[in-house]
C-alpha cells in the first residue's frame, strides 16, 4: 500500500517574518562555563545568586521588556527599529479598541495572528521596521493586491492609532515568543457539557476506550484539565514527546506505530516503525537493532498498522465543542 501523512498544514498568507541582528565582537575567548542562551536555561553567570523555586503563584509579567519601562537601555527596544518614542497613552488606547474591531479577525487581539490568517505583526519585518507610519501606513490603507491584506476604511487618524498601538505591542516584546506584559491569565476550559460530552464518547470512543477499564481514574493521574485533554485529542503522542508514554490502568505502555515490510521475494519483515520516507523505511527488530530497507515506488511494499488512526481520524471532523463537552465528561472519571 501506499503511505500517506496523516496530517493536513495550513499555510497562511501574510507578510514574511524575519529580524537580522549584527553584533560586534572582540578577540574570542573560551568561556569559564557553557554560556547561558535567554530563554533556553543552562546555569547562571558567575557571582549570580543561584536560582530560587517557583513560587506558588505565579508573579505579574513585568510591565515591559527592552522596550519597555524598566528594560535595558534605557526604554529603547532590543532592535533598532523598535526604537521609537513613546506614544500618546490616549492614542494607544483607542488604536487598541480600533485594532480589536477592525484588524483583530485576521490579525488577533494581541496582534500574534488571527482565525482569518492573517501575520504576527510583532515579528513582522515590515511592522518592526516602521519608525512612524512610512511603511505600515500605505498597506493599511490602500492594501496588497494578491494578498488578503484589502484596504482599510478606516480614516487616516485611526490608522495612525492602530499604528500607535502596534508600535507599544512592539515595545514591550522581553524576548522571541515572549507574551505580552501583564497578569498571567488562567484559562478555565472546562466549559462543555459533560453529559454531552458522554455521548459523544460512547458513540466515537467506547469501541477502543472504556471508562472503567483503560480510562478508569485518568482525572486523577491527570489532573490538570488542560493536559488531560491534550492526552485524549493526542491519544497520549503529547505526552510521549516529553519523554514518557500514556499507560492505561493496567500499566502496559500504549502501543508502538509497526510496520510490515513484505520484500518482491515474500519475504516479510515486521516490526516497530522509527522511519520512514519516499526512499527507504527502517523498523526496530525483535532484538530491538534497527533494519533499514531501499523504497522505489511501491516496492518494497509498506504496511502501516498505527494505534492512534482512530484519534488523527478523529481530528478531522473534532469540532470545539465536542473537545470541550468530552473534557467535561472525562475530568468525572476519577
């Protein structure tokens, strides 16, 4: 048979997001310990204090980054283009109303990208390379032909509000895929009907899972809603890509994705799948050594036998709701 990817990408159309940083350096020298990555961990600069727990409540995001009160530099922005200076907090206010209404369906709220498609305008070339409207200006107003960027309605002193309100979004960024400043906001999603959610599960889940065999007490082994319901949609792949696997009640690991290789002899080799692509396909033998095969076409011929088929089916015709009423009815089996 013929393999095929489960998964469907969607692409979205937008401005091309890139940042290039030029840093000036000195003699090099070896460090005294592995350096430290913002953002990625590793240990703390000599002198530093070593590093306290977490507390129990999460503290307040800071209310700006390098760009921001507080930040380096004396509240300019960790690239040139974000040093601007500050806007008129009126302005920013209504151009943040503006945006919601007018831009946030594409764009999102907080400007990281909307249901409709459109670009995180904080990592925006074109947004981060705007000093005072000269380039944002003219595609808000007049739009790019052959994108889904139209031109705005709007009149010229809310487009430069929306500006204003972009710039401060920009402003406040303390690092790549940081959030914006403020309280951490805790999503309650348990918002389903859970008897709604009970039927669901018995006509689209009872014939693999039952609620007082392999699913008996998964509420408590995940207790964080947030994650149990990132185990079920995922069937447990979640989980097992930080490094462990979902055990159902009995405690046997869930099973591998296996593969069958049936060569143009007949002979047949089967075994776990760790890979494989249009030019060859490797399988874990008995022995657990890996075997690797030649693929031309067809030849040799592929059989894949994954036991989550059933969730990446699912994924397809999973709407909002049902994911919410089967994660209300789940967080009861205790």
């Amino acid at each position: 048979m013929r393999v095929g990817s489960a998964w469907v990408a969607a692409a979205a159309i937008g401005v091309a997001l890139s940042v290039s940083v030029r840093a000036t350096e000195g003699p090099h020298q070896a460090p005294a310990q592995p350096p430290v990555i913002e953002g990625h961990g590793g240990p703390p600069p000599a002198g530093a204090p070593a590093p306290q727990a977490p507390a129990t409540t999460p503290a307040p995001r800071p209310a700006g980054g390098p760009g921001g009160p507080g930040g380096p530099g004396g509240g300019q922005g960790r690239f040139p283009a974000q040093q601007r200076p500050k806007g008129n907090p009126d302005v920013i206010q209504r151009g943040r109303g503006i945006f919601a209404g007018a831009c946030g369906p594409c764009h999102g709220a907080d400007a990281r990208g909307g249901q409709l498609g459109g670009p995180n305008l904080l990592r925006s070339e074109l947004a981060l390379n705007d000093k005072a409207g000269e380039l944002l200006y003219p595609v808000i107003k007049n739009g790019r032909p052959g994108t889904q960027m139209v031109a705005s309605p709007l009149p010229d002193e809310d487009i430069r509000a929306v500006i204003a309100f972009v710039h401060d979004l920009q402003s406040k960024i303390g690092g790549q895929g940081n959030p914006p400043p403020g309280e951490e906001v805790k999503l309650d999603i348990l918002v389903g009907d859970a008897k709604a959610g009970a039927a669901y599960f018995t006509a689209k889940c009872a014939s693999c899972h039952s609620a007082t065999g392999d699913l008996a007490g998964l509420a408590t082994r995940y207790a964080d809603p947030k994650q149990l319901q990132n185990v079920w949609v995922s069937g447990g792949r979640a989980i097992a890509r930080g490094g462990g696997v979902m055990r159902p009640a009995g405690g046997t690991p869930r099973a591998f994705t296996t593969a069958t290789v049936t060569l143009p002899s007949g002979e047949k080799a089967a075994g776990r799948l760790l890979r494989i692509d249009d030019f060859s396909v490797t399988i874990a033998q008995a022995d657990g050594s890996p075997r690797t095969y030649r693929r031309n076409g067809d030849t040799p011929k592929v059989e894949i036998a994954d036991p989550l088929e059933g969730h990446i089916a699912l994924l397809r015709v999973l709407t909002d709701a049902d994911m919410h009423n089967v994660t209300a009815y789940l967080v009861t089996l205790k």
